[in-house]
C-alpha cells in the first residue's frame, strides 16, 4: 500500500502542477495495437500537441505495471503441427509487454499551437493474451494524463479439413471404389479405371489470430502440378481468422510407379507448410494400364505429328507459288533479254554485210 499512496502522491504533485483547466495535450485518448504475433513487435508513436496561448514543457512517463489476461491456449493437436514459427528479435534489451527503444523522444517543448510525437511505445507479446498498460504524460498545462495502452499477442495456425476433420496426410487410392478387384480383368472396367481422375475437396482454415497471406501453392517445389499432381488455384489466396477457403486437388496416374509420394506447400511470407500427399495404384493394374497409357501417348503423339506435317504442307502452299512465279518472271526477262541482244547483233551484221560490197564496188570503178 506504501507503494501505491507514494503513486498516488507523485501524481497529485503533477497534477496541482497544471495551469490550466479542461484541456488536453493528447491527440488520442487510447493507443490500441493491431494483433502483434508472438515474438515480433510492433511500435506506435504518442502525439501530442499545445493547445494554449502559452509554452508548454511535456514528459513521457512510462508505467511498468501491465495487466495481461483473456489468455488463449490451443486446444487442436492439429494447430500445433501447422503453426508457424514465431520470428526471432536479434535485440536482447527488447523486453515483453510495453517498453520504449533507447532511442525514445521522453520530451518536448511547445510553442502554442504546435504538435510533437513522443516515444515510439514498443509492444512485443510472448503468448496469446490481452496486454493492458498505461504511459503518463506530465506537463505544464494540464499537470499530467493518462494514456491507456491495450494490444493483443496473436499467432499464425492453419487446419486443414478434409470431410470436416482434420488432416495430417492426403492419400489418393486408385481403384478403390471396385468391391472385388477380380473384376480390375475385364476390360471394360479397366478401361476406365486406366482414366480415372481422382480429385479431394479440402479447405484451408485459418485458426489463429492473424491473417494468412498464402502467395503460392505448390507440389514439391513445382508450380500447380507435377508427376500426376494438380492443384485448381495455385496462384495464392488470403485467409481472415476464423474463416476458411476451398482448394481441389486431383492426381491422374501415368502408371510408372505404384506409389507415387508428394508434398502440397502452402507458400507463406512466414514460411513453407507442407501436407504429405500419397497415390496408391493396385499392382494387378499397373501393367496393363501402362499399355493403354502408352499406346494413348502414341496416338496423342501421331496425331501432333500429323498436325505438324499438315501446318507445313499448308505454309508450302500458301508461300511457294509466289516464289516460283517471281522466279519464273526473272528468268523470262533474262531469255527476253538474251534474244533481243542476239537480235541486235544479227541485225548490225546484216547491216554491215551489205554496206560493205557497195563500199568495195566504188573502190574498183575508181581505180578503172
């Protein structure tokens, strides 16, 4: 109690200290955190301001008396094998609950109508629980005010329900819906089994405190699907507390093994959380279904072969006429062009044949 009257004593001290009456220094009555994880911290900023006609001189007073109750516990087993880890703060002076940094603004000095910020107050949580608090901020004009701290200690979890129950695995079993596996022979019924998609509903429930901000599915570090696998929405998703999303995910054997083994991965910021996936072809099934899956791969694999021998033939015929034409004009200018040059030199040799004896007769009778 000793304690507690000398409290009580100081701030009546401050409080008598105060000039004026009815006013209020603080910008906001109650800092309240947003949902801080388990290990990490947060930090807010006081602000205040001078709303007199006069200087004022204010100090932050950080109270060390906290109050933490409304404590949550997990209660799911499965909680605890998909909760992230809480990251870790390299500051060792960093201490749980409210604190200030060391290098905190404790005090400020006012001109009227002026506005400072005090602190940062530095909230790191060590369980789930309801923090309460309280800093004071002592001054010239009011004397001294209180400012309420409240903040919440949370934690990433994540469920995933299958059937509305948990689960710790996903397993595709092929074949598992024939009663007698005598009839897997006939192949009417293997011909549809070889083909069979099977595809799981399950949903993403978030049950911690905080958001889940999942940026990518993936199956064993592959985008979407790899080696049967596929997942429907691959490109991320966000999940609030308490709510829950739906996801398909399907397998399509190509019968190169009876168990083929894989992980789902749910890609967050905070790390990686894999769901181990399993699919089980029955041995009685494996030989002849790699047949028929071979021989459709074969078929597949002709029929874009014959694609692409046809998308050939059509680009010859679109773009070789012209070629040839072009062609064909070029060379029947060089043959116009050949005969009109022989043509030429036929006709200047006829020219000069017959100017030549006229030329030689003239010659003769002169010298007669």
């Amino acid at each position: 109690m000793g304690a507690i009257k000398a409290d009580d004593t100081i701030l009546g001290q401050w409080r008598s200290h105060g000039t004026s009456d009815g006013i209020s220094v603080l910008m906001d009555h109650e800092m309240m955190f947003p949902v801080v994880q388990i290990g990490s911290q947060s930090s807010k900023w006081i602000k205040v301001h001078n709303p007199s006609l006069e200087c004022a001189a204010m100090q932050l007073v950080v109270n060390s008396e906290e109050i933490i109750d409304h404590c949550k516990t997990v209660t799911d087993v499965s909680e605890l094998t998909f909760s992230s880890k809480s990251p870790e703060i390299n500051s060792t002076e960093t201490r749980f609950g409210f604190s200030l940094s060391d290098a905190a603004i404790t005090e400020a000095h006012l001109c009227p109508s002026e506005t400072a910020l005090l602190g940062p107050i530095v909230f790191r949580p060590s369980n789930r629980c309801m923090w309460s608090s309280m800093v004071l901020i002592r001054n010239n004009l009011s004397g001294v005010e209180m400012l309420p701290l409240r903040a919440h200690g949370g934690r990433q979890s994540i469920v995933l329900l299958e059937k509305s129950k948990p689960a710790w695995k996903l397993e595709f079993n092929l074949g598992s819906n024939v009663q007698n596996k005598s009839t897997m022979i006939k192949q009417e019924v293997l011909s549809s089994l070889c083909s069979q998609q099977l595809t799981k509903e399950i949903h993403v429930r978030n049950s911690g405190d905080l958001p889940l901000e999942i940026t990518k599915v993936k199956i064993s570090g592959a985008d979407c699907g790899v080696d049967g696998f596929t997942v429907d929405n691959c490109k991320g998703f966000s999940v609030a507390p308490s709510e829950s999303i739906r996801m398909f995910i399907s397998f399509q054997a190509d019968f190169s093994s009876a168990m083929v083994q894989r992980d789902l991965e749910l890609v967050m910021t905070t790390g990686i959380f894999p769901i181990p996936m399993t699919a089980n072809i029955p041995v009685c099934m494996l030989n002849q279904c790699r047949k028929s899956y071979l021989r459709s791969a074969h078929g597949k694999l002709l029929v874009l072969s014959f694609g692409a021998l046809t998308l050939l033939v059509l680009v010859f015929i679109r773009y070789a006429p012209h070629t040839l034409t072009v062609s064909s004009q070029d060379h029947y200018i060089k043959i116009d062009d050949r005969k009109s040059t022989i043509f030429e030199e036929n006709r200047k040799s006829t020219i000069s044949k017959t100017l030549k004896p006229s030329f030689l007769h003239q010659s003769s009778k002169k010298s007669r």
